[in-house]
C-alpha cells in the first residue's frame, strides 16, 4: 500500500483526525466513542491550557484513494520533562489499520519529529496529561471500556513490539460488585475515622457549593498524583478545563469532599453514572440528541464510574477512603447501583487496589504504556 502522510494544520483537517476512530470502530460493539468536540478542544492551543508547558504535532496517513488509515500525535510535555530530568517525547491519539506499511509510516514520522526537538525516549501513548486516554489495551477486548478509557484492536501491541517498544507500565480496571448492604459496610468505620481525627464532611448539597471546594481539591491532587507515572502538576487553567469537562455532568450524591478541623481539605472522591453506553448512542455527538441519552444515564443506571481518589499523605492508609464511600453509599443504593468501575489504576497501586478486597470483584481490563529509546 502506498501510504502518505499528512500533517494535521487547517480546522477541516483537525475534524477529520479527531472523528477517524469513530470510523474506524463503528461496527465494533465494545467501542465507545468520545464527543469530537471535547476531543478538538483538547488538540486546540487555544482552548487547552496544558499547552501552557506542552508543545504538539498531529499526522493522519492516508492511503492512494485519499482515504485516512492512521493517525497519531506527537506532545512534548516539557513540564513533565524538567521534573523527571528526561527528554521524553510522547505519542498518542492513535489509531491506525493493520498493515505494516502505514504503521512504519506513522512512527517513522512520530519520531522522526521527536528526534528533531532534541528528545531522547520516546513514551505512550499518553496524552497531555495524566487524564487523557492512554496505553494500548491488551487485555480485557470483549468488555465495554468506561469513558475515559479507550478501546484498540488486539493487533495494536505486536505493531508496537514490532517497532521496537518495550513495556514501560500498565494499568489494571477492576469491576466490583456493590453489596446489597453497602449503607452498613462503611458506617463504623467511617465514624471511628472521623472521630480520631477530627474530621467531618463538606457540605456540598449544591454544585455551588461543592465548586468552593475544587481549589483545595486540586492542589491535593497535585500532591496525590505527584509522583504518578506521566502526571505534570495541574496549573490553574488546567483546573478550569477539568471543572469544565466534569462539574456539569456531577451528581454530588457521588462525591465526597473530607474536611478537618480548620475546614481544609484532607481527601476527596469523585464518581458518576457510567456514561459508556450513552456514548455509544451519542456517536460522538452532543447535539442534536446525544445529550439525552446523557441525561438518562446520569438518572438511570446500575453502574458506577470511580474518577479520582485523592488523600493528603499524613492520611494515607488511615481509614479515609472509609468516609469517602461512606458518604456515596446511601446514593449507591437509592440509585440502584449494582457495580463499581475503578477505571485505570497503576498496577502497582496496591493502597487503592486494597480497597477492593473487602469487595467480590475481578480484574478484567488492562492497558500497557510502551517505551523506546530515540
């Protein structure tokens, strides 16, 4: 196959990288697609504020009719960079047929450009940050993905093998089933923890509310994911793009903000209604009617996504993720919710992975993040 590539610069180009994996997949039932939109604003300079310390390139291949087969991304997250003391190049948002000829023409590219800024290893796929999709999927193809993790063919990993990438890391999903008395299971604890030090619930009975709280709540992240694989700590306006892609579709039944004595905040948990299946019917789309299969998800739903758990050190392994569910409990039961989806955990996380002993549960997805000296 004659391959060319094309370096993503005009608007029309953009669309066209960011909807080919919706047409990839788009017979696959296990796919789920995310909202173009969101996905072009995060590819933006202009509306994404990791590009405040990241720089990056976009490449779609396309075979002799015209027809896109491949694309990937180049990110240099310099911040990210300066902290671990490597010239680290990333690539992700890719997705490409199976055939060798466009797979060698995509990374050829990819790292040709990263060796051109200087760069020493390259890394992925990863996106900007550590809350874009990343890894490759290599285990776990006949589940249904949450939303924020990304769906691949099996013949992504031999390509990347082929190439010359080696393991660098991996993510495990778990799937944890809810007891039907999961009001009882946190209540003593969670009152022995709160009693011993001093901490209470922040009342976040309104989005307003609870939106008083997300500076604390990202500067402890920031402190929790520090030392995270691929994170860069979260600027400002990074703080406003999550609120912006997240707060609107909160339930604050699901979420927990922990208080202690001075009204600082010393831990935090963050779920939702699963959207996967609502972003199937969406095919990408919000509008004209997307956003009502997101409405009934939110309303309506048996399973639970866990988007982020963040604890101050001096409470690690204290008992506060105890509070944290604690407060989620009476929601999980009211709403009928039957299963907890973890979403992507470092496989060595074993404090957060510990949580989930207590629970009947099983490890059925994993993602593999990839590394190749330049």
């Amino acid at each position: 196959m004659k391959v060319t590539i094309q370096e993503v610069v005009t608007r029309k180009d953009l669309k066209a990288f960011v909807h080919y994996p919706n047409e990839l997949y788009k017979d696959n039932k296990y796919y789920v697609p995310t909202l173009e939109s969101g996905d072009r604003d995060t590819l933006d300079p202009k509306k994404n504020h990791a590009f405040e310390f990241c720089e990056g390139k976009y490449w779609l291949a396309r075979d002799e009719k015209g027809a896109i087969v491949g694309r990937i991304a180049g990110i240099i997250n310099h911040q990210y960079n300066r902290k671990t003391g490597v010239d680290y190049a990333r690539f992700g948002f890719m997705d490409f047929i199976d055939d060798d000829t466009v797979v060698d023409a995509l990374f050829d590219t990819v790292e040709a450009w990263a060796r051109g800024k200087g760069m020493k290893v390259m890394n992925g796929p990863l996106g900007f940050l550590e809350f874009d999709a990343s890894g490759v999927l290599v285990a776990g193809f006949d589940e249904l993905p949450t939303a924020y993790g990304k769906y691949n063919f099996p013949y992504y990993e031999p390509q990347l093998l082929r190439r010359g990438y080696a393991k660098d890391t991996d993510w495990v999903e778990f799937s944890v089933t809810m007891p039907d008395n999961i009001t009882e299971w946190f209540g003593r604890t969670a009152k022995l923890v709160a009693t011993r030090y001093k901490l209470h619930q922040a009342d976040i009975s309104t989005k307003k509310k609870m939106l008083s709280y997300f500076p604390q709540c990202a500067r402890l992240l920031n402190e929790t994911y520090r030392n995270i694989h691929g994170f860069s700590e979260l600027s400002e306006g990074q703080v406003n793009d999550l609120i912006n892609q997240f707060v609107p579709n909160l339930n604050t039944d699901f979420v927990s903000v922990i208080l202690d004595e001075s009204e600082k905040v010393v831990a935090f948990g963050i779920s939702m209604p699963s959207l996967s299946k609502a972003m199937q019917k969406c095919r990408g789309h919000l509008f004209p009617f997307g956003f009502l299969h997101v409405l009934h998800a939110i309303r309506h739903n048996d399973t639970l996504d866990l988007l982020l758990i963040g604890i101050a050190d001096q409470y690690k392994n204290k008992g506060l993720n105890a509070m944290i569910f604690d407060k989620i409990a009476p929601a999980v039961k009211s709403y009928g919710i039957k299963h907890l989806e973890t979403t992507r955990e470092l496989e060595d996380n074993n404090s957060v992975q510990n949580m989930w002993n207590r629970f009947e549960n099983r490890l059925h997805k994993r993602a593999r993040c990839y590394i190749k000296n330049l």
